[in-house]
C-alpha cells in the first residue's frame, strides 16, 4: 500500500497517479523478499545442523558394525537404546563413540526387541 501526500493543492494528473502508485509494488516487492530470506537463512542453519547430527550417528553405527560385527540394524537399535538407557540424544552419545570416550560399550543384543 502506498500512502502518496502531496505538497501542493493542484491535483495530480492521472499519469503521476500511475507513476506514484507503481513503484509502491516493487518497494513492497523488495520488503517481502528481504523477510522470506532472512526465513530461508534460518531453515537451512537448522537443516544444516540436522543433517550434521545425522552425519554422526552414522559415523557412529559404522564404528559400532565393525567392532560388533552387526548389522546396521542393529548397531542404530543399539544406539538408540542406550540414548534411552543413559537419557543422553543419541548425537551426544554418536559423538562419544566417536572421540572413543570410555564408555560401557556392551555387545548389542542380536535378538532383542
């Protein structure tokens, strides 16, 4: 919306009206667009961190399948059963397996549900 006040009494010819009232879309235009990126930059700071989080439980199921010989399966359902057991978001715990902190790695459990 455009709010156009004039300075003088004399009306405004029907082409400075048109002139005026066009450039209001592209300022508003401008407005939005300025708005939407700042909301794109947010979502991709957050996938980017999502998909950092993702990158290290996988690095960690792998470390996990060669030291217990096990499948993928089974090293995410051990993963997220000791995220559960220790009350830790299994990035954090990822990220210790990772660095090779000592913690009680038990051999997953092939049968369990």
């Amino acid at each position: 919306m455009a709010n156009v006040c004039r300075s003088r009494t004399a009306p405004w010819k029907a082409a400075e009206v048109t002139f005026l009232l066009s450039l209001s879309l592209p300022v508003a235009a401008l407005l939005l667009a300025e708005e939407s990126k700042q909301g794109l930059q947010k979502e991709v700071e957050r996938l980017t961190q999502l998909l950092a989080k993702r990158k290290l439980v996988e690095r960690a199921k792998g470390l996990l399948q060669e030291r217990f010989e096990c499948s993928e399966e089974e090293a995410y359902l051990y993963l997220r059963r000791a995220s559960r057991r220790r009350r830790t978001p299994m990035p954090d715990l990822a990220q210790q397996i990772i660095q090779g902190t000592e913690i009680d790695l038990a051999e997953p459990a092939r049968h369990a549900g």
